[in-house]
C-alpha cells in the first residue's frame, strides 16, 4: 500500500512542487491548504504533470476543531511536510500579531495532533533567514542563530526552538528542519511555479515580470556591497532540486536514518550569485533584453550568503543538480505559460 503524505500549504510555490516530486516517487498525497496565498487550480497543474489529483481539504490549520476532524477521517498519515504559512517580510513588520498566530498556532495544532493521533515524522520549512548575515561562509548549520530581523524571520527561529522542545519531551516524534536559501525557478513542464500575488518582492518573479512587460524595469538594490560587482549575493536554488529534498527527508526519517530525533539541514545549491549575475543569465539564456536601473539597498537585507551543503550531501544523500541557466529558463517558461506569450 502506498504511504500517505500531508502536505499542508500544498498548493503554494514549494508545496506544490513537493506534491509533485512525492506523487512520482509513489506517495499518495493529501493537501491541506486555506487558499490565503495560492489558487486551487493549482491541483490541475499537479494533476496534468503525474495523473493523479492529490486529495484536498480546504481549512485553515489554526482552527483546532478542523485539525481534530482531520486527524480523525485521515488515519494512516506517515508523515507530515508543513509549508503552511505567511512569509512576506515587509507585511510581517506591519502585521506581526498574524504572523505569530497564523504562523507557530498552526505548526503547534499540527504537533499536538502528531503525538495525540501516532503521526510520527515532520518536515518543517525553515529558512536560512535565520542565520541574518553569517560571519564566515559557506554558512554551516553550526553557524550562530542570529537575532532575527523580522516578525516572519522570528517565526522561524521560534517554531524551530517549538520543534526541539517539544520533540524531546517526545522522543516518539521525529523531524527534520530545512533551511531553505533561495528558492526559484518553476516545474519544467511551466504547469506549476511560483504565483506571486500583486508587486512581487522576490528577485526572479521581479526579473520575469518585467520580461513580459508587467513591470518597467527592475530595481537593482544596490552595486556598492563589499562583493565582486557590488551587487548583493544569494545561493538561489531551483524549486525542482529543493522538492525533491523533501522527499528524501522524508525516506531519511521513515527508513530510520536519524541520528537525532530533530535534525536541521542547509538546502542550497553551495554557491553565490550576485544580483547582476542573475540579470545577465536571464538575458543570455532567454534572449530577452532586461530594463533594470541600480538604486539604494534594500533595508534589512544582508550583504552575502550561500550554504555549506555538505550535511544534507552527506546524511540525505541530496546535491542540487539543476543548473542556474536551466532554472531561470524554467521560471521565464512558467511566466511566459502565465502570460500567454509565445515566442
Ligand atoms: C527574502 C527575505 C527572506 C525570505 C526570502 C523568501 C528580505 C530582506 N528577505 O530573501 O527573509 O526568507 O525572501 O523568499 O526580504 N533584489 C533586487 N531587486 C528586487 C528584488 C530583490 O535587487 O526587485 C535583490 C535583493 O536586494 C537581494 C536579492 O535580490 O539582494 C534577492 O532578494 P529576494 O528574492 O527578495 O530574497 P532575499 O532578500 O534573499
């Protein structure tokens, strides 16, 4: 029989591309998502790329009665992926009170409901927002936790200190954190990727938006940092490779591969590219000229940062493979599948 996967926020950028990587690895899947952030014909997406529609349940896991319900009608659950949850850094300054709640209330429902109904494995989304600007890198897990520089960076930081505690008073229960860097690029076939809601925030929706027009050109935040064109760095890593690794966080824990009950694992590609480096890649391998115009940095935002993955090559057995041309091209193809625009 095949083992059943919950993957909650399943119809959002990263979820639905987990979705997807699980169903083709023999999982049956079960979303739950509110729709706050994502549209449900994401479900056609996953279906027309594997042929198989993942079950749905549309509710918001902060409400406990409908977590309870769940549990109930759900029995043989394996293993849980959390992606659920707000992640705009300006809007977490303004609003932190419903990043708090919307953020550690669901993750906390999920946990007690884990111990109370013999769920036993959780992958959470963590991010490498918690580290702020590391002083030596390649960054490594042992890396300082850093004072976080936002509601949204803090939710992070406490839902994996929530996580910890909580999983020792319950050795029964096992999970795995994962630190994403900079997830980006869409599924190959431009059925699914990201949906960014209004302006985006993010550096490659910016860069594909602009590319079809939507935007008149892209702000370069920045060419005065202390790094070899002056433009900030990231380890951008593409959505496919960072899917796949949930996967195998998923088998690492079902086969009983943890040394500890709650490990944490970097998910980059090791390397940094500048924001310049982005711009150029784009134009070389779509052939699509970019507008884009230097301005002031960005505030809050951290000068360079890329992993150290040698953890999650050596104890996942899990290497980013996919290329930054192949991965840029992706998310032009995802915008362009969006747009309707045809060469
Ligand atoms: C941002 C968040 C981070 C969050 C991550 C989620 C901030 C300060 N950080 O990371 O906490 O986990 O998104 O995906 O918001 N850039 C431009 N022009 C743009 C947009 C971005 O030059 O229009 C630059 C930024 O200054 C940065 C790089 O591109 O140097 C990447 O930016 P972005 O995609 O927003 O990611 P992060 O800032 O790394």
């Amino acid at each position: 029989m095949k083992q059943l996967v919950l993957v909650t926020g399943g119809t959002g950028y990263i979820g639905s591309h987990t979705a997807v990587e699980l169903q083709q690895s023999g999982y049956d899947v079960v979303i739950v998502d509110n729709l706050s952030n994502s549209n449900i014909e994401v479900l056609d997406g996953i279906e027309k790329i594997t042929g198989i529609r993942p079950a749905f349940e549309q509710f918001d896991l902060c409400d406990t009665d409908k977590v309870t319900s769940f549990f109930k009608s759900y029995s043989g659950l394996q293993a849980i992926i959390h992606f659920a949850a707000f992640k705009a850094v300006g809007e977490s300054v303004e609003k932190p009170l419903m990043y708090y709640r919307n953020n550690l209330v669901s993750l906390m429902n999920l946990l007690q409901h884990m111990d109370q109904y013999q769920v036993p494995h959780l992958v959470f989304s963590s991010s490498c927002t918690v580290y702020g600007q590391p002083e030596e890198l390649p960054v490594t897990e042992k890396a300082p936790i850093l004072p976080a520089e936002s509601p949204y960076g803090n939710t992070k930081q406490i839902s994996e200190e929530i996580i910890r505690d909580t999983l020792k008073a319950r050795p029964n229960l096992h999970s795995i954190a994962l630190r994403y860097f900079n997830p980006i690029g869409a599924h190959p076939s431009a059925l699914i990727g990201e949906l960014p809601r209004g302006i985006p925030n993010n550096l490659v929706p910016f860069v594909t938006q602009t590319a079809a027009g939507l935007r008149e050109e892209l702000k370069v935040f920045g060419n005065d940092y202390p790094t070899p064109d002056g433009s900030a760095i990231r380890d951008y890593i593409n959505v496919v490779d960072l899917a796949r690794a949930h996967v195998v966080a998923i088998e690492h824990m079902l086969n009983n591969k943890q040394h500890r009950n709650f490990e944490f694992f970097n998910l980059g590609t090791g390397k940094g590219t500048s924001v310049l480096e982005i711009v150029k890649t784009f134009e070389k391998v779509t052939g699509v000229p970019l507008k884009y115009r230097i301005v002031g940095r960005r505030s809050g935002d951290i000068i360079q940062v890329w992993a150290d993955t040698r953890l999650a090559n050596e104890e996942l057995g899990w290497k980013a493979e996919r290329s930054l041309e192949e991965t840029l091209l992706s998310a032009w193809n995802w915008e362009k599948h969006l747009r309707n625009i045809t060469d």
